[in-house]
C-alpha cells in the first residue's frame, strides 16, 4: 500500500478486543510495507556497523605499510556509504509510508464506526474522547506500527555486530557481547513506571479536550448566562494538570535517556582500558582495538532505537486501547449481520410498533407522542430509529425487526431527527443534496417547513450569491438563528422522504404563528407517509391524527389532543405546563362546582 492509494476500499475488520491485538492486527495488515521496512532497514545499520572495521583495516593497513589494503579499504568505505545513503533514504520513506498508511486506516475505521453507530456513539462514548482518538491517538498509533520494523532490524544488527566482534576479536568482543545485552535491557525495569505516568498524561488530555470540545459546543449558550470565564477557569485548571503530568512523565523519559547514554559510557570505558592491557601484552593489533573501540561508538545509534520502542509503545498502547474501545462497539448483533450480509433486504411499510413503550404509530398518519421527560423523549426516538436496541426488544416496522435489516435499509425506512441536528458548512444546494426518494423537491421542502426568510437571510449574508441555494451557510450554521437552524434541518429531512419519519421538537425555537403553518405544512407533505412528532406544542398536538402519551416509560393514553387534554390530568400537566399544586386546586375546584350545582338540584327539586 502506498500513499497515493488511500484511501482503502476496504479498511478491514479490525481486532478490537484489546489494545496490543489492535496494534498487532495493523501491523499484520501492512506486512508487506514492514518487510520492506525492514529490509532497507538492516541494509542502512549494517552499513553503518561496518564502518568501524573498515577503520580498523585502515589503521592497520597504514600501520603495516601496504598501500593495496589501504585501497581495498577505501573501496569498502565506499560502499559502506553508499549503503547508508540509500538504506537511510528508502528506510525513511518506508516508514513514513508505514506510519501514514497506518495512520489512514485507523482514521477510516473511525470514520466507519461513526456512521454505523450515529447518534449511538456520543451516547456510548465522549465526544472529548472521539475528538482525542481521531487526532493525536491516530498518530501515535501509526507510530507505533511503523516504529516496530526499524527496531528489529537495529535489534538484528546488534547481535550480528556482536557475533562479529566475538569472532573477529574474541578477547574483547566477548566483554561487548556481555554488556551490550545489559545496556539494552538496563531501562526494562523504568518502563512500567514511565508507562503509567503517560497513561496519566494521555487521560488528562483527554479530559482537557473533552472539556474544550464541550466549551467550544456551548459557546453560544455560556455567553448567553455569562459562563465564559467560569469554564475559561475549568480549562486553565485542565491546562495545568496536564502540563503537570506532562513533565512528570518526561522526568521519567529523561532518565531512561540519561541511562541510555551512561551505560554505553561505561560499556566503552571498560573496553578502551582491557583493550589497552591487551595491546602492551601484544595479544591484539592497534587496528583491532580501534575497530572494536569503534564498533562500540557506532553501536550506540542502533541502541536508540531500543528508547524509542518503548516510548513509542507507551505512548501507543493507551490511544490503541481507546481506539479499540471505539471500534468494539456494536449496533447489536443482528444489525450488525444484516449489515455484513451480501444481498440487501427490502424496504418494509405499515406500522411503527415499539415493544417497550406500546407505542404504535400507524402507517400513513401523523402520531403525536407527548413525554413529560425530554431525555425519555429522546432515548425513544433513537430506539424508534433502531438505535440502541436491545436483542429481541427491536422496534417493529410492518411486523418486521429494524436490527434485522441492514443499515442502509434501516436508515432508508425510519429516520430520526433529534432536537439538536447538526448543519455542515457549505452552500444550501450542498445541505439539501442528501439520499432521497426523489417524490419531493427541495423548494416543496424548505416551503413546508417555512424557510422563506432564512433563505432571504441566506442571500443578504452572501457576497455573491443571487440563488439562495448558491449560498454559503457557515459552520454548524452559527450565522443563523436557532430557529433558521431548525427549520433548515426539517427541510433537510422532508427531503429524504422515509417511510417513517420521527422528529424531536422540531418546532421548539420558532414562534407559534410559524409553529402552525410548520404544522400544516408538516401535514400536507407528509400526507400518505407515516411520522412521528414527539412534542408538547399544542399547535402540533391538535393536529395529529393521533397522540399518545408516555408516562414512565410506557405509553398510557391515546386519543385525539382535545379528548386527552380534558379527560386526562397527566397529559393536560404536560402539555399545559400546570404543576401539581395546580392541577389539586382545579381539580378541587371541579368538584366543589359539582357539589354546588348538586345542592342547587335538590333545593329546585
């Protein structure tokens, strides 16, 4: 795989299981690019290895006078650098293929889980924490995979160095072959504390951008109540903590460093004094011992390698055990079978059926569900669009289980719109362009949903723009009221046109004379098609061709919005927003009347 390729076609099926099995199936995953990797790898250490004993043949071609030799070694010398520079160049752009390539897989499976999971997600997991393993995690990850091929092919050239010297000189090459080991492994026993202090650091960055993430969302609102600084305090405390724990962890860095550069210090004092002894009792030539003195120096550049493995691990494992936590969630299991199946169902039709809450909104007509608890209201929508459902509890659509169908199906037959919808930067036309049936046009839409004065605001705010559907909409649409924000976002979903369609308060930020032509609108063009309104506007309410009403989690009234407001107490403190104080008082009121209008019976009678 090379960097022109990306992205995949098929990122693959990943081992998410644990963080080092994510690691481990990545990097099986690009085996071909860690061979190569590896192979420049070994070509550029050997030729730097090999340089110390073209030194030493040299030194003791000059010693004994032969000019022949001298040559011969200069040839070697030669070589020897043009292995280097091409090993170096190739192992670099390898492993910056490796490290990109890694990093693009992880970012597409990412992407992927996204939107199998949808709303799903940020329920199951932070934004703060998604933001976290699609940015830095990625990288470090992608480190990690492509660090491990130049690591073993250092790790080869050591003990091929070794075994070297060992032969070539075995009076020393044993003391390099005994110590090397020792310098290599001497930071084993620092590595689980440098490992813990990152995981510290990786999980209050985490948290400081979860916080930002979240500040960043609610701008709007924080400034509306004067909360800037408050948060702007929580984000500096944030701040601190990781800069704390930062330099702790890089404390910890710097002594395993420290240990790295005494160790083989020491290793080429202890061979430079034995090497010197031998050489005044003549048991080794002044060539040898600079070959070996040499080999010794060179060596440490291999050695480095062993530092950056166990920090790149550190780092890595807690982003690989974070992304894996991502890329583990499941829809459920049999959505997730219909999805990997190869045909694609059909498209079912009738009535929307919800096992859990009774609720059941029949096929071509408006249902109003009223629910005095807005995250209830919410939770039930997301399970009406087959989110969130448990095996066996799947919401039913003409007799058939949502998370039986494949996604694309699923979504093709119920979308859900929450009371938040999200509008991506770019022009109108680019807005409305999402999967349709094509039986409704976008003017028809944004006429519905009463858009008129956003799309003239659209085309005042734009330079150049004279098509309001030319026209540019900021980020998240920030450019716009919520209200316009709302309207657009149910303009967007009528587009679609779905076999069911379930809107969360679609209507809770625009004013009660647009909330009533929203609601015929809303009627009209939905006529024939089945939709579920969740929503306690009495505008909308007196529309439906049904309401029903959910009281914990079940639904316990359904009827017309004028026989439910005046036959059940519950439904009217819902929609009327009367407390139970209220509510006692006229329903002590009701009986006093009665017991009134009694006495007057009697007294007539």
């Amino acid at each position: 795989m090379q960097i022109q390729d990306l992205p995949y076609s098929d990122p693959g099926i990943p081992d998410a299981r644990s963080g080092p099995r994510f690691l481990w199936w990545l990097w099986r995953n690009q085996l071909g690019g860690q061979l190569k990797s590896l192979a420049w790898g070994l070509l550029h250490f050997v030729a730097v290895s090999a340089l110390p004993f073209c030194v030493g043949l040299a030194v003791q071609a000059v010693v004994d006078r032969s000019g022949t030799r001298l040559a011969l070694t200069g040839g070697l010398m030669l070589l020897c650098g043009a292995g280097i520079a091409v090993g170096d160049t190739f192992l670099h752009r390898t492993a910056v293929t490796n490290w990109i390539t890694a990093a693009a897989r992880v970012q597409q499976l990412l992407a992927r889980q996204a939107t199998q999971l949808g709303s799903a997600l940020s329920r199951r997991v932070a934004a703060g924490e998604v933001v976290a393993v699609s940015t830095g995690d990625v990288e470090k990850i992608g480190w990690f995979v492509e660090a491990v091929s130049r690591f073993t092919a250092a790790a080869l050239t050591v003990v091929v160095v070794c075994a070297g010297l060992a032969l070539y000189q075995p009076a020393l090459g044993v003391v390099v072959a005994v110590g090397l080991p020792v310098v290599a492994l001497a930071v084993l026993p620092l590595l689980p504390r440098a490992t813990r202090r990152a995981d510290v650091q990786r999980e209050k960055a985490g948290r400081a951008t979860e916080l930002a993430s979240d500040t960043v969302a609610g701008l709007r609102v924080l400034r509306g109540i004067g909360g800037e600084e408050l948060f702007l305090d929580r984000y500096r405390r944030a701040s601190q903590e990781v800069r704390h724990a930062a330099v702790r962890s890089a404390r910890m860095w710097s002594l395993i460093s420290a240990v790295q550069v005494l160790l083989p210090g020491l290793l080429l004092i202890a061979v430079v004094w034995h090497g010197i002894h031998l050489a005044r009792q003549g048991r080794i030539t002044v060539g040898e011992l600079v070959t070996v003195y040499s080999a010794v120096m060179i060596l440490n550049y291999p050695l480095r390698h062993f530092e950056e493995i166990a920090m790149a691990y550190s780092f890595s494992r807690p982003s690989a055990k974070r992304a894996a936590r991502v890329l583990s969630l499941q829809r459920s299991t049999a959505a997730a079978t219909a999805t990997a199946g190869t045909g694609e169902a059909e498209v079912p039709a009738g009535d929307l059926y919800d096992p859990d809450t009774g609720l059941l909104a029949p096929a071509g007509r408006l249902t109003a569900v009223v629910c005095g608890d807005p995250d209830a209201a919410g939770r039930l929508a997301e399970r009406l669009g087959g989110h969130a459902t448990e095996p066996g509890r799947s919401v039913l659509l003409g007799g058939v289980a949502l998370d039986e169908l494949s996604q694309d199906s699923a979504r093709t037959a119920v979308l859900v719109q929450d009371k938040d919808p999200v509008l991506l930067s770019g022009t109108l036309r680019e807005l409305l362009d999402v999967p349709a049936s094509g039986a409704v046009r976008a003017a028809d839409a944004l006429a519905a949903a009463q858009c008129d004065d956003v799309l003239e605001a659209l085309v005042q705010g734009s330079l150049d723009a004279a098509d309001p559907m030319d026209a540019r909409i900021s980020e998240r649409g920030r450019s716009l009221s919520g209200g316009q924000r709302q309207r657009l976002a149910l303009a967007r979903s009528l587009i679609t046109d779905p076999e069911v369609l379930v809107l969360d308060e679609p209507t809770s930020a625009v004013d009660s004379h647009t909330e009533a032509r929203i609601a015929d609108g809303l009627r009209r063009l939905r006529s024939g098609r089945s939709t579920v309104v969740f929503t306690s506007s009495p505008l909308l309410l007196d529309r439906a061709d049904q309401v029903a009403l959910v009281h914990e989690g079940e639904v316990v009234a359904v009827g017309a919005h004028r026989e439910l407001i005046d036959g059940d107490p519950r439904y009217r403190a819902v929609v009327t927003r009367e407390t139970d104080d209220e509510l006692a008082a006229a329903d002590a009121g009701a009986l006093v009347g009665a017991g009134q209008e009694r006495n007057e019976i009697e007294e007539s009678t």
